[in-house]
C-alpha cells in the first residue's frame, strides 16, 4: 500500500450511538468533535512512502456520554508477553471508572483471551480502587496473560453472559487483531459493547504508534545490562561483551540502547542483514578492533541474523502467537567468534548477558508510568462515550483514536535510512560492515 492508497482511508471512530447523558466529570476541557492532525510518515508506518497529513479524533472526556455509568459494566484483559506498564494501565482504568465515572463495576479477565472461554474455567475477578491501589508498584500484570487466539464468538458470548458493555484490551499486534475480530463479531450482532485497544509491545513494533508503554523502561533496563557488559569486556584480555536484547522483527530496544550507552562497537538489528565472513563482515572488524583496543561490546536483536543461522531453525514451527520461533542469536554468535579465533593469537574472553525476562518483567519508570495513566485514562473516556472499534495512541504528543484497521495493517520496522539509525551508525563507527546501510 502506498502513500496514496493511506490517504483514502478513513480514519472515523465508530460509535454505539449518539451521546445523550451528561458526563459526571466535572471542572474538565472537553474534546469535543476535535480532530488532530498528524504527520503521517515512514517512522509511523513503512506503508508510507511519503509525508502526508492525517486527521484523527482527539482524545479526552466528553461533555454527553453514550453509557449509563450507574449500569455500566467493564471488563478488562491484558494478553501475550509481559511489558513494564500493565499494571500501572489496569491501575488507571479502574481508578478512573470508579472515581471519575462512578461506573457498577469493572472485572478482570484472568490469563488473557483464555478468561474468556468457558472450558479454561477461569474466574473473573472483580477489580476495585482497594485491590488495584499498590499494584502499579510492581511488574508483570496482576490479572495474568497468555498467548494465542481464542474464538472471537465465545469471547462476546462471555461478554453478553456477563453484562459487560466495554472491553478494554491491551496487547501486542497479534492482540490488536483480536480486539479487532471481537469488535466486528460485536457489530455483526448488534450488540452495544465498546471495544477498546491499548497497544503494548515491549519491541515497539506497532503500526502507527511511534513509542509504546515500557519501551522506555526496557531501554533503561537493557542500557543497565550493556554497561556490565562494558565492565566485563574491559575486565579481561581482548574482553568481549555481548548483550542480547529483546526486538523480533524490530531493532527499536537496540538502537535506543546503544545511543544511551555510548559503548557499544557493533549493534545488529532485524532489519540490518549483516554477514560474518569476508570484506565487511562481522568478524573480521571484530578482529580489528580487539588488536587495537583490545575488547568490544556487542548488542544483538533477537530477531537479528536469523538468515544466518537458518538451517538450525528450520522445522521449528511458530508459537502459539503465530510467531516464528527463533534460533539463538546470542548463543550462534559466542560460538562463531569462538571458532573464528581458534587458529589465531587472540584468546577472546566471551561474556554473554541474556537480560530480556528481566526487562520486561520489572516495574514501569516513572515517564512509562505516566503514558500508562494517561492511556488508561482516555481509553476509559472512549469508551464511556461509545467509542468502539479502535485504540488509544499517543503519536507525535497527543492522545488520538486510532481505528484498528491502521495499527494491524502491518508491524512497524526501524527504517534503516533513517536519522535514527544513522545515529547508531555514527555512535558504534559499524557504518562499514555489510548490511548496514540500504543499497544504493
């Protein structure tokens, strides 16, 4: 899809119904029908092959509200892997729905899209300000999560079963897909249920949304991980550090990470196809650098190098989020530099630091918990006025609504043209290696 094909689509929040009761939020700004333009370019989306401007509804509290908040019922859910943030999110949409909305009730859905079903026999738990007061001060999710899809059909059976007129779901690509296979099985009955995204991914890999909740926070945590991968490097002869961190087809966690910790030599991404061997691989410059400086630091993406490794893989299926299971990057690596200097003068020290469920397992920071409140805050404010079928984003410094359609369209990749990347290039002097750069 092209620039040309974006600016057709339609970027309208459907809504259950026009809005006739007066909001119960007093002394607030209003958003009204306000629209937000944004700046649609390839750091959005890879669809877009040129900037252009893009209208999306603003988001924030309305003067009329389409639901009863004396009658309304909500449920919420987080799904696939962990992320800095989610309980801090659960946190804010239970506050804001009992304090700000005096709503009946808010339940959680335990263990993902698996609460749903009846046959898993999970319980849904009742969420209060009481039980959700400390949990922003922990990682994790209080209500649990799990991966793979569920069908969409007994999902909105359970909802009608349980009175629940707005779903609040918060996940990755795949459960943004989810979310928008409820909404349209929701539409096709009929049924007045608000269907809600709150996009998480630790990878940062979400169409149209530029940084995600407890991205921040991973860089912080994995930042933390390269610094003792320095320290150790430099601790030995010819030291090499090498820190893999988290990214499956976007090397968002490693770029950021590399320019907030300024020593790092070589940084090898998913969008990047490096080559180990030969003029301008990987080893060679290795080589290169510990006969002059005598030790390196290397950060590798996940999903970095799998073209490489591709014969040990092969066979192994996907998991239960439809992902492509992965070789070990890390592992791979440690073993290729060490059969590179087997027949040479350098003795290389290897360290191999895995930090990836620690950082995505711990608390949020203090930025990540304010996006966090703010995400929870707008989605409740959506969904109290009616607003289904869509997401809550932050793009470019302001809270939009975003329809489902564009954030599922495709995951977003760092663009190795760009200003960012070439700021890595710049920070590690790797400009040289193969793959590093797009061909001309």
């Amino acid at each position: 899809m092209t620039s040309e094909n974006l600016l057709n689509i339609d970027s309208t929040i459907p809504t259950l119904g026009p809005c006739k009761i007066q909001s119960p939020l007093s002394y607030r700004s209003w958003a009204g029908d306000r629209q937000t333009p944004i700046i649609v370019d390839d750091e959005l989306t890879p669809l877009a092959t040129e900037p252009f401007m893009l209208g999306f509804e603003t988001a924030g509290p309305r003067r009329e509200i389409y639901f009863d908040p004396f009658r309304a019922k909500a449920a919420v859910v987080t799904c696939g892997g962990l992320c800095p943030g989610l309980n801090d999110v659960i946190r804010a949409i239970v506050m804001e729905g009992y304090h700000g909305y005096q709503m009946a009730g808010i339940l959680g859905v335990p263990f993902g899209l698996e609460g749903f079903i009846p046959s898993y026999r999970y319980r849904f738990v009742e969420l209060t300000p009481d039980k959700v007061r400390d949990i922003h001060l922990f990682g994790g999710t209080t209500l649990g999560a799990s991966r793979g899809p569920q069908d969409p059909a007994e999902i909105v059976d359970t909802l009608e079963r349980s009175n629940v007129c707005m779903l609040f779901i918060i996940g990755g690509d795949g459960t943004m897909r989810a979310g928008k296979s409820i909404y349209e099985e929701v539409t096709r009955r009929g049924l007045k249920i608000a269907v809600v995204g709150i996009p998480k991914t630790i990878d940062n890999d979400i169409s149209f949304i530029p940084q995600s909740f407890g991205f921040e926070t991973a860089v912080s945590k994995a930042t933390e991980a390269i610094e003792c991968a320095h320290t150790e490097a430099l601790g030995a002869p010819y030291g090499i550090g090498i820190v893999k961190v988290m990214g499956r087809e976007s090397g968002f966690i490693a770029a950021r990470a590399t320019l907030a910790m300024k020593e790092v030599n070589y940084v090898l991404i998913p969008e990047a196809p490096f080559c180990l061997e030969g003029e301008g691989g990987l080893l060679p410059a290795l080589e290169a650098r510990l006969r002059t400086r005598g030790h390196a630091v290397i950060v590798v993406a996940e999903g970095a190098g799998q073209h490489l490794i591709a014969e040990e893989t092969r066979g192994r299926g996907t998991d239960l989020s439809g992902n492509k299971i992965l070789g070990d990057i890390g592992t791979y690596l440690c073993k290729r530099i060490k059969e590179h200097f087997v027949h040479s003068d350098i003795r290389p020290a290897i360290k191999y630091i895995d930090p990836s469920y620690i950082i995505r397992s711990v608390p949020a920071g203090a930025n990540d918990k304010v996006y966090c409140g703010f995400l929870g805050q707008y989605a409740v404010h959506a969904a109290m006025a009616g607003r289904t079928g869509m997401v809550i984003a932050k793009v470019q410094s302001r809270y939009i609504h975003m329809p489902f359609d564009l954030v599922t369209k495709e995951r977003r990749h760092m663009n190795i043209s760009s200003d960012l990347w070439r700021a890595v290039l710049e920070s590690t002097g790797q400009g040289d290696l193969r793959g590093m750069q797009p061909e001309e």
